[in-house]
C-alpha cells in the first residue's frame, strides 16, 4: 500500500469521525433534542397533538320584533385547549318558517375569543311571525366540520311603524361639494301607514362645523313591509364629525287621526383629511435579539398637516417590546409622501398574535380633536424563534472538534490529487447516467407546493427536503435567478415547519396570501420574468390562453431524495453516446 493512499484512508476517517463529533456537539450545546424539539413546538402552537376542535353558536334572544331589533350570533372556535385554529372558517345561515333560506354568510375566524356577528333588522322585513331557525357549520383542514343550530322567534307588531335608516353608516363625505347619502324609509309593522313625512327638523350632536343639508322625500303611503329609498345631500365645508337624526311623523290606516312621531335612526358624517395608505408590511417571522421593524408609507394630500398616532402590541406584552415613546406621542404629518417604521425587541420565542392600527387626529375649527381609523386594527400571527446562530467557541469540545478538523484538512491537502480523480469519476458516472440538460432561458420559477408533496414521508407529508433540494439542484444549472412560491395551506401541512418559516425569512421562498390560485400566480410571473418552470403539474385548464407551457415547464423527478431535471416536452432527449461511456 502506497503512501499516499495511507494517508487518504486516514483523512477519510478522520474527516467522518470530525463530522459525527461535531453533529453530537452541535445537538447537545446549540439545538434541542429532538423530544425538547417536539415539547417546545407543542407548548408554542398548542395543537400538535390534538385534531379534536369545540365549536359554540348561541344567539343573543330568543325573540326579536321585525324592524326593530338587530340579531347578535355570537361565535367560538378553537381547539379544545383553546388555541387558535390558523386556517377555519364558519358559514351560518337563517331560515324561515317555511324552511326557506333568507340569510347566509361565510366567516374567517381571526380569533380564540368569542366574536359575534350582527344581522340588522333591515334582513327579517316582510318576513312572517314564527319560529326561525339558525344553522351554523365551522370546519377547517385539521377538524371535522361542526354544526351548531339554534332558534329564535319573530314577532310582527299588529300596527304599522316606520323606521327610517342609513345602509352606508358612517359616511365618509368630501369636502366642499355635494355628497348623496342613500336613506331608506321602511314599515315595519303589520298594517299600512301613510302620510309619512320627513320634517326639517334635525338633532344633530358632535363637532361643530357648517354642513348644508337638502332633502326631497315626498309625502309617502307604505304598505306592510314595503320599503322606500331616497337620498339626502351634505355640503361641508370643514373636516367634522356630527350625529344627525331626521324627525318622521306618519299615520296608520287602523288609526287614521292620530298622527305618531319617531326619529330615524342616527346618521354618522364623517369629513376627514384626504390621507392615504400606500402600503405597509408586517414580518411574519422574528428571531431573538434581531430588531423587529413594521414598516408602512403614507401620502398627505391636503395642503396642511395633520398628526397620526400609532398602535402596535402583541397578546403578551413582554413577546416583543415597543418603544413607548413611538406609541405615546403624535407624529406630523406633512403635505407629501412619508415613510416609517416601528421597531420592537423580540423578547419570547413562539407564536403570538400582533394587533396594529394607525390613528388620524385632527382638529376641527373649535379646536376640538378628532380621531378616526386611518389604517383599521389588522390582525397577524408573529412567530420569534430564538437566536441560534450563537457559539460558543471556547467550549472545549468545539475547540477539540476544530483542531481535529485541522489535521483532517492538512491530511486531505497531502491527497488532494486523489480526490479530484475520485470526483472526475463520479461526474462522469453521473453524466453518464443521466446527462445534464440545458434550458434556453436563465431564470426560473419553483411550484415549492408541487415539489413538496411530490416525495412525502413516512407520516404521509409534503417534505421541506425536496424544496431544499430542488434549490440546490437549480444551482448547478447555471440559471441567474431562481424564484420559489408556495400555496399558503403548505405552511401547516409540510413535515418541518421551522425550516419552511427559515427558507422564507432568508428570502429564498415567497408564501403566498390564502386564497391566492398558485398555478395562476406562477403562470403570471413566469411570463412576466421571461422564465422556465419547475413543476409536475400540466397546468391543462391555463393551456388555451398560455400556448408556451410546454416550452418551459421542465418536469422533474425525485428519487431518494435526488433530483433530476427532465427536458420541457418541446425538446428532443439527449442521449448517451457509446464513446461516452467507454470513456
């Protein structure tokens, strides 16, 4: 025996005892044992070991009036720990005596809590007195669907009655000009009135401020349940909120000379300064020790400033720590366009929900201020995960490990010759099995949902593996620009999570938003990037409108956890030449 091959065989076991020493390091001083893995993920999501799910529905009363009473169904589904369920949905319906269907709505839960939804009175006009019934199913991917029902009665009253309401409230005006405000004027009770009229006569309550207002709604004769819609005309000439109540006088045909009174339900009016949102951006991921930073911009288009005030917290106010001084005070802002951004202290590892909400403040011509939702609350899952990226050098194992390493590389550079002749061969072999292809464009567009399921585990899951690999392997093939999305439910069906989360927080994969059709959005960025495709699937109902799939989609096989790329079906395979192989 040479030497140098002694040597070499050397090297090999040193440089394999190097590795596994440095992955037993590695596992006891930086990553958890796989059971503190498991424990840590269950504590955090909280549903890892449960599919079992609790759903309530209950209504407000059992009894309502027709126009006069709103119904509140009020709404919990979670798992049975209580947790949030990221992905579920609840669709409810009412339907009437006659088992008819007049209402139905489908709702994503954003929260644990107990929520509830209104249904306005305007929904049960010229329905019939009786008993009606609410049905209300939830479900989501990881729960039997569940179905709640419950009752109410309606009562009609014996005499007419008017109610006079706003379908858009609060309205939003414009200053200086003329802003119509649908009204409609509906009876709600059980006979005809008439002679219903609206009077000039106005309550109003708020800021002060001029706004002139006009009306033309004639003299009316309403049977039961029949509904009238007219318009009222603001013209305000200065940035106000107000109440405004109209004053109603009608007659009944069961009591002809007796005239009633009532008054229409409060109109909310609403002039604000004409700032916009552009765009703003939550991460979806943290890391222990990194500045979190929401960021968002805005453009003032009046000709005078205004202030915002900020509002961001998590559910447990130690997760991520804001500066209250950001919170606290008010921020000018003048004519023109600005940028900001918010910076917190992740402090917690794990997942919390995040709230954040811009305010606009204002002052009308009485110096009173006013506040108004500029950005609505939104409401998003944050998950911090500790900082991992910490060694410590000085611990003696790793200090062995890197010497070991040293020598190993010092014995390995004596045989280097060796192992270029070795890596010729199995590049050779490899091509020789299965030779490279070349694509005629140098960008390429990844179906990470495609790939992921196409090799599952043992547990029957999309593997994050394939993706990694598939990355790895688009590498080699000289492509410029390599871009992975993926569907939005993968991120709870793949087998490893956190390293799905990690290729998104490093840039290398985009999620996209629920609901988003993925094969549309790959088709579409594939055509505007001038790119390839890498994906199994045929995309057969896109083929009379994308006559170039067949151009670019390059197919591709996963075999223990190897991948090879396979030619788009417009180009010829390439075959292995003799000379080739006895080379």
């Amino acid at each position: 025996m040479s030497r140098r091959l002694l040597y070499s065989r050397m090297a090999i076991i040193v440089i394999g005892f190097t590795i596994l020493l440095g992955t037993i390091v590695s596992s006891s001083t930086m990553q958890p044992s796989i059971a503190q893995i498991f424990q840590e993920e269950s504590d955090i999501i909280g549903f890892v070991n449960s599919e079992n799910a609790t759903f309530n529905c209950t209504l407000s009363t059992e009894n309502i009036t027709r126009g006069g009473d709103d119904l509140l169904v009020f709404l919990r589904f979670t798992y049975e720990n209580l947790t949030h369920i990221p992905d579920s949905s609840i669709y409810y319906n009412i339907s009437n005596p006659l088992y008819e269907k007049i209402f139905e709505r489908n709702l994503i839960v954003n929260t644990s809590e107990v929520f509830n939804d209104t249904v306005i009175w305007s929904t049960f006009n010229s329905q019939e007195e009786g008993n009606y019934t609410v049905t209300a199913v939830a479900n989501s991917t990881t729960t039997d669907s569940i179905t709640s029902i419950n009752y109410f009665k309606l009562n009609v009253l014996p005499f007419g009655k008017v109610r006079m309401a706003f379908p858009s409230n609060p309205s939003y005006l414009k200053l200086n000009q003329n802003n119509d405000i649908m009204c409609t004027i509906t009876n709600t009770g059980g006979t005809t009135i008439t002679n219903v009229t609206v009077t000039n006569e106005i309550y109003k309550t708020g800021t002060t401020g001029s706004v002139t207002r006009s009306h033309t709604i004639p003299e009316l004769y309403l049977e039961e349940g029949e509904v009238y819609q007219g318009q009222i005309s603001f013209y305000p000439d200065t940035f106000l909120y107000q109440k405004h109540s109209f004053s109603i006088t009608y007659r009944t045909i069961d009591e002809p000379e007796q005239e009633r009174t009532h008054l229409s339900d409060p109109l909310e009016i609403i002039v604000m300064p004409n700032i916009t949102i552009n765009q703003y951006d939550i991460p979806v991921n943290a890391t222990i020790g990194e500045i979190f930073r929401v960021t968002y911009s805005m453009t003032n288009h009046e000709g005078s400033y205004f202030y915002i005030l900020q509002s961001i917290r998590t559910q447990n106010t130690s997760y991520i720590t804001f500066d209250a001084k950001d919170l606290e005070e008010s921020i000018e802002v003048t004519p023109g366009y600005h940028f900001y951004s918010l910076e917190g202290n992740p402090q917690i590892e794990g997942i919390q929900y995040l709230f954040f909400k811009l305010e606009l403040e204002w002052i009308t011509v009485s110096e009173t201020k006013w506040y108004s939702d500029l950005l609505p609350t939104v409401i998003t899952f944050i998950t911090t995960y500790p900082d991992d990226t910490q060694i410590d050098f000085f611990n003696p194992i790793i200090t062995y490990s890197l010497i070991i390493g040293a020598i190993a590389i010092g014995i390995f550079y004596f045989s280097r010759d060796m192992f270029k002749n070795i890596a010729k061969r199995v590049k050779r072999s490899s091509v020789r099995a299965f030779p490279d292809v070349t694509y005629p464009l140098d960008k390429v567009i990844l179906d990470g949902s495609n790939i992921a399921w196409e090799e599952k585990n043992s547990l029957d899951k999309p593997k994050i593996s394939n993706i990694e690999n598939m990355i790895n392997r688009l590498s080699k093939v000289e492509f410029k620009k390599i871009i992975t999305v993926a569907d939005a439910a993968l991120r709870y069906q793949i087998d490893n999570q956190k390293r799905l989360d990690k290729l998104v927080r490093e840039g290398a994969m985009k999620m996209l938003p629920a609901r988003v059709d993925g094969d549309k959005f790959i088709l579409r960025i594939a055509e505007e990037e001038n790119a390839m495709i890498v994906s199994n699937d045929m995309f057969k109902e896109f083929r009379d409108m994308k006559s170039w799939i067949d151009q670019r989609r390059i197919p591709y096989t996963i075999l223990d956890s190897e991948v090879y790329l396979h030619p788009t079906a417009a180009q010829p395979i390439e075959e292995v030449s003799e000379e080739e192989i006895s080379d």
